[in-house]
C-alpha cells in the first residue's frame, strides 16, 4: 500500500508521468497476493485515477498546442513597420460634373478653386517598410471609376491586409458642377463657397461644417456628431434638410432676399429662432422643442420660397 501511495504522490507532483506510473503498479501487482475486496476496490479506483489523470494531461497538452498555434498566427499578422505619410493626387476632365466620395475612415474637405476640373488629394499614415510601398498601397486603396461625365471614389482603411489611419481627403471643385454626393463612416466633412444643384453629405460619426456652399438641394446627415450651416441659402436654394441623432444644429445667415419656411424639432433639447425677420410657432410653449418658423411678414417676399428641415433627437437647434 505505502509503494502505490509513493508512486501516486510522485505523478502528482510530476516527477513520474501516468505511462511510467501505470508500469510500477503493474510490476507491484505481479508481486502482490491475492486481493481482497477492498483490495480489488482500491486498484479500481487507482486505475480510474490515472485514467482521468492521463485525460486531463492529454486535454491540457491540446489546450496548450491550440494557444501556441493561436499566439504563432497573432504573432503573424502583427507588424512591426512603421506608419508612413504617403499622399496620392487624381485630377478629372473638365467635363465630370458628377462626384460621389465614400470614404471607411477619413475627414473630406471640399473647397472651390479657379480651376475648370475637379482635383482630389488624398493623405494617410500606411504601415509599410518604406515610403514608395506605403504609396503604392495608398494608391490601391483610392478606387476611382469614371466616365466623361460622372466620377465614383472608394477610399479603403485597408489593401491586402495593411491599415490604412488617419485618412484625409481635399477636395478641389470648380466654380460649379451638377451633383456632390459625400460619405464617410467615420470622419468630419468641411465644405467651403461650393455650388452645386444637388449635396448630399453623409457621415455616421463626425461633424458636418458648411460654409457658404449652395445648391438647390442640400441634404446633410449625420448619426453621432454636429451639423453647422453657415450662409447655405441661395436665391435658387429650393430645400435644405439636416438630420442628427446625437448633435446640436446651428443654421446661421437666415436671407433677407428670399423666404424661408422651416419646421425644427429636437426629442431631448430646446429649439431656438433668434431673427428678427422670422417669427416661431412653437407646438408646446413651455418646452420650445419643435416649432415651425417663417418671415414675420410673407407678403414681402414672391415665390418660390425656400423649405428648411431641421432634425436631431439629442442636442439644441439654433437658427439665426
């Protein structure tokens, strides 16, 4: 009994392993006498004891390979390289008056220049061993398709495998075009004295600034960040539509030369109408949360007349 105790003790403490062990018990068995039912009792409940024992050395061992396997893949895949500034540069025929931007991750900038044709200019750190590969995996990264009149681009935060941060994109317009249509999933979108007869900017968390663009149709959205609309209606402006869930809305430079009707509303937030041409109609009084607004005296103005929407569900609106 003290032998297979002493064997038992040194499996536990790893100094013989369950192959080993089972061939000393075997060899005490040989020598041993005729077993007693307690006996026979005790030499099954040894043999199940290494059985588990040899069990949970197999499980661990794969445990173990599995995890090895895991950090050797990890240790694959992670990069040493350094961040590279690389830039890449497109410039379109005079006669594209179409341009859709989708970016993964990356501010854009849009801004007028005296030029006829439209030019974009896109920035961002690559993970690359050195510059003219970080280039090249930048360039990959701006998907551009285009016809004579329309131009599509695609900027990717990743090309086979390498990250691509910190994404920047300007923008350089002609004095006007037909259509600008703007998405980024992450990342603000600044737009400076453009002119277009439609916008549409999109962009899931990120400030939309507008500063002096027009169009006839101006639609901007944004799921997490502000909406800042400053000098934005025209004289041919027919409809401006801005959305948030979560950010404030500010329309600044209500015209004087044309009418504007706007309904404003706000879920958890207060609107407020600070012009002296235009009059609020508030729906609830003591909560200042949704409202129509309109000149104080229509019958100065002709038609058409300009259409506001203004939406968030968690911020202020102001209009001035």
């Amino acid at each position: 009994m003290h032998e297979r105790r002493k064997i038992l003790e040194l499996v536990a403490q790893g100094k013989l392993t369950p192959e080993q062990a089972e061939l000393l018990l075997e060899a005490l068995q040989d020598n041993a006498p005729p077993k007693t039912d307690s006996k026979i009792a005790w030499d099954k409940a040894t043999a199940e004891l290494k059985t588990l024992g040899s069990q949970m050395s197999s499980v661990v061992a794969q445990s173990m390979s599995e995890l090895r396997r895991g950090l050797e893949t990890n240790l694959n895949n992670l990069s040493f390289r350094e961040h590279i500034a690389a830039s890449y540069e497109h410039e379109f025929a005079p006669t594209v008056q179409s341009l859709r931007i989708e970016s993964q991750n990356g501010r854009i900038r849009v801004q007028q220049w005296t030029q006829p044709h439209i030019r974009i200019y896109v920035q961002a750190d690559v993970r690359a061993d050195e510059q003219n590969r970080a280039k090249d995996i930048l360039t990959q990264a701006v998907q551009i398709s285009d016809t004579d009149h329309d131009a599509n681009i695609r900027f990717l935060d990743r090309w086979e495998g390498t990250r691509i941060h910190g994404g920047r994109i300007d923008v350089y317009m002609p004095e006007q075009i037909e259509n600008l249509e703007l998405e980024t999933k992450n990342g603000s979108i600044f737009i400076d004295h453009t002119r277009a007869d439609s916008i549409e900017l999109d962009t899931l968390n990120g400030t939309i600034h507008i500063q002096a663009a027009h169009a006839r149709t101006l639609r901007t959205k944004t799921q997490n960040g502000e909406i800042h609309l400053y000098d934005t209606i025209a004289d041919f402006t027919q409809q401006l539509h801005a959305e948030s869930k979560n950010g404030a809305i500010k329309l600044r430079g209500l015209p004087t030369f044309t009418a504007v009707h706007g309904q404003a509303k706000t879920s958890i937030g207060t609107v407020h109408v600070k012009h002296a041409g235009y009059t609020a109609y508030y729906e609830q009084e003591h909560r200042k949360n949704a409202c129509t607004f309109k000149p104080n005296d229509d019958t100065l103005f002709s038609e058409p007349v300009t259409s506001v929407y203004l939406e968030t569900r968690n911020g202020n609106i102001t209009v001035q």
